[in-house]
C-alpha cells in the first residue's frame, strides 16, 4: 500500500484564498477589515521568523497587522498593560501573543487577561472551556488544521476510533475535543500509556503531537489507517545537515497507512491558515455579522 499525500501546503493555501475572499467582501459591504496584533517579547530567531511569516500571510489576505515588539527585560505588569490597550482597541479584531515568554513573565496568567473574543490563538480558559463544552469557540490553530486535513479525506469522521498520541493544552488536549465534536471515539495516549504500539494500531485516525522524533513506527499504523503528524523535529541529517522530521517514521508509515501528512508541508502550513480563519471568525463576532461560508 502507498498513503496518499495530504498536501498541507496546497489545502492552506486553497484555505488562505477563500479567507481572503471573504475579507474583501466583509470589508467593501461593511467597511469593517479585520485586524490582528501580534505580541512579540524578546528576540528568541525562530519567534522571530515565526511572527514574520504571519504578518506575510496576513497581508496576503487582506487583513490589517501591527507587531508589538517588546524588550526581552519587559515586566509582566507592563505586558499586561499592553494586552489590555490591545483590547480596548475596537480597530483590533484579535491578539496574539508569541510563545514562549521570558522566564519573569507567567504565560498562563497573560493568556488569561486576553479578551476571550480576541484570542485567536484559542488558548483563554473561556475558549478552553467552551470546547470542551461543545460551545462555539475560538479553538486552537493546529489542532483545528489537523481536523480539516482529515476532512479532506473523509468527508464525516462519525463513528472513527481516533488515537491522540500526546495531551498537551496546545494539542493534544483540544484535538481530542475537536475530534469528540466529530462524533469520533476518541483515546489520548501519552508517554505513561500502557503498551503504546498496540493503542496506535486500532485508530483509524491516528494523530501524532508528542515533540520526539520518528517515535510512531510504521508497525503501529492500522493498514489503511489516516495519519496526522504534528511533529516538527530538527535532526542530523546526510553530511550531519539538519533536516526536519515528524513525530512518525514517514516512510515506514507511509508503506500501510491510507493517507499521512508530510514533514514539513502538512500540518504546518494549516496552523497560520487557521489562525487568519479565526481572525475573520472573530471580527464578524465582535461587529454582530454573519460568519461567512468558509
């Protein structure tokens, strides 16, 4: 058997396309645009590269940014202090702020001083607790990308054993819930599960987000099984040139499961996708319009 490939970065970018559509429409019949502001603290490179990257796709859709960049040295009464000017800010339709934070500043504690209808990372405990309770959300950015890859294999997970290996509040934990909300059976395995091979091989939907590379094998796939690796691991490669890879052995995987995503250009591409999804889903909440048909 060969896997189909879910090519992330085609379907984010068909995605990105219809989101930018959208905006254009909402800006010409409202004159409203959405807007979001992104919170860097520091100058960690990859949040770095990782900040640049959005605003990019954020402008390609149509949609307004501004970057707050704040001192490594920023207190977290200043942080605060910042985020709740952002939410007074009727022109900013949702805030990000850029993880990890420096060690003086709590994450959780500025998470949770986001106004819940501006996180469009998905991360308040408002957010959190409404998708656990089946509630409209805002929802984390991965985890829904890797639902909506899923989908663009089967059109209804309804009745799907679905195995998540990793329980993380990013990850882990909301994909589960998303997955519940499909009306699939769902496991959240983890590094302390009994017998981790035999758990993976009963999942139709087999989502991989434990941060460790090639640790899925291909002989804990289920023959014809759909793999989703959230994995993004840098690893010695040819010549000891760095080279990514996922949480799966792809190749290994790739030989029994139906379809799989790849590393890189699978998951990745979906999240910023995703995020300018909920910047767009955001800004019709806050201005009491209809969300449009994404």
């Amino acid at each position: 058997m060969s896997a189909r490939i879910i090519d992330g970065k085609s379907i984010a970018a068909e995605l990105r396309g219809r989101i930018a559509q959208a905006t254009a429409s909402l800006t010409a019949a409202h004159k409203v645009t959405p807007c979001i502001a992104v919170v860097l603290v520091g100058d960690d490179p990859a949040s770095t590269v990782y900040v640049r990257s959005k605003a990019k796709a954020v402008a390609e859709a149509g949609m307004r940014t501004f970057d707050r960049k704040l001192p490594a040295a920023t207190n977290e009464a200043e942080l605060r202090a910042v985020i709740a000017e952002l939410n007074a800010d009727r022109a900013v339709s949702g805030i990000l702020v850029q993880l990890p934070l420096p060690p003086q500043i709590d994450a959780h504690r500025i998470i949770s001083s986001i106004d819940p209808a501006k996180d469009v990372d998905g991360f308040h405990p408002i957010n959190v607790g409404r998708l656990a309770s089946g509630l409209p959300a805002l929802v984390p950015c991965t985890p829904l990308g890797c639902v909506m890859l899923a989908k663009t294999v089967h059109t209804s997970l309804a009745g799907f054993d679905a195995v998540v290996v990793g329980r993380s509040n990013i990850v882990g934990k909301p994909v589960a819930q998303l997955l519940l909300a499909e009306n699939c059976t769902v496991t959240i395995a983890h590094s302390k599960t009994r017998d981790l091979p035999a758990v993976c091989r009963r999942a139709d939907l087999l989502v991989a987000a434990i941060g460790r590379p090639e640790t899925v094998r291909g002989d804990w796939i289920k023959p014809g099984a759909t793999v989703i690796d959230v994995g993004i691991n840098r690893v010695a490669g040819e010549a000891g040139k760095p080279k990514l890879v996922g949480d799966v052995a792809y190749d290994e995987a790739a030989a029994v499961a139906g379809a799989i995503t790849p590393v890189p250009g699978g998951v990745g591409p979906m999240t910023i996708a995703c995020l300018l999804l909920n910047t767009l889903r955001a800004t019709c909440a806050q201005n009491g319009l209809a969300e449009p048909a994404i």
